[in-house]
C-alpha cells in the first residue's frame, strides 16, 4: 500500500513526529511531506494518507496548513483512507488540544474519505 505523511510544522515538533511514523512503522514505501514545500494534490498518487496537525494558541490551525487549507476543499478523497495525528499543548490550551486536527478530518471526509 503506497503511504504518504503530510505535515505542517512551524518548531520542528510535528516534523519530528512524522520522522518517528516513518522510523518505527513497518511501511516501506511512506514518502513525506511538508506542506510547506509541496502542494497536496499528490495526495492522489496514494492509498493511505497520513495528515499530521498541531493547533497552535486558542484553536488556530498552523501556518503551513493554512497556506494549503483552501486546496483542501478541491482534492478528491475518494476511496482513499487516512490517519490523522493531532499535537497541542494540553495545558495550556486544554479547551482546544488538537482541535486543528479535527478542522482538518472534518474538510477531507468532507471530500469523499472513506470513513
């Protein structure tokens, strides 16, 4: 199954979490992604995508996705299936933990993911 790991990472947190997923998973063939660096339409190239999110402050989705988070809404998910990772400071910000990870379920499923 071809894999791919989107993420967005603004202190190298999120990014060093997708290097974790890739090291200790038993996937083979899992490319990475900063969302950054790429558009999300090679999204369509794979059979399992993996979105990994922090929320930043009061619910705020991270910059680099917010650059592509109107792509978003133009991707097709269907019969694609997905993860998600969620990272946030729990307490400081225990009211929204991880809610940019749920923002971003909900537009994908949105999309045609296959739940």
């Amino acid at each position: 199954m071809k894999t791919a790991l989107f993420y967005g990472t603004t202190t190298g947190n999120t990014g060093d979490i997708a290097d974790k997923v890739k090291a200790e998973w038993d996937i083979s063939d899992i490319d990475l992604f900063d969302v950054a660096d790429t558009t999300l339409d090679s999204a369509s190239h794979y059979d399992l995508l993996i979105f990994a999110i922090p929320t930043w402050d009061y619910g705020e989705v991270q910059e680099d996705w917010l650059d592509v988070w109107e792509e978003v809404d133009q991707l097709n998910f269907e019969g694609k299936q997905a993860a998600f990772i969620g990272l946030g400071d729990q307490y400081g910000y225990p009211e929204w933990f991880v809610d940019a990870m749920g923002m971003l379920h909900d537009k994908i499923v949105n999309r045609g993911l296959k739940s």
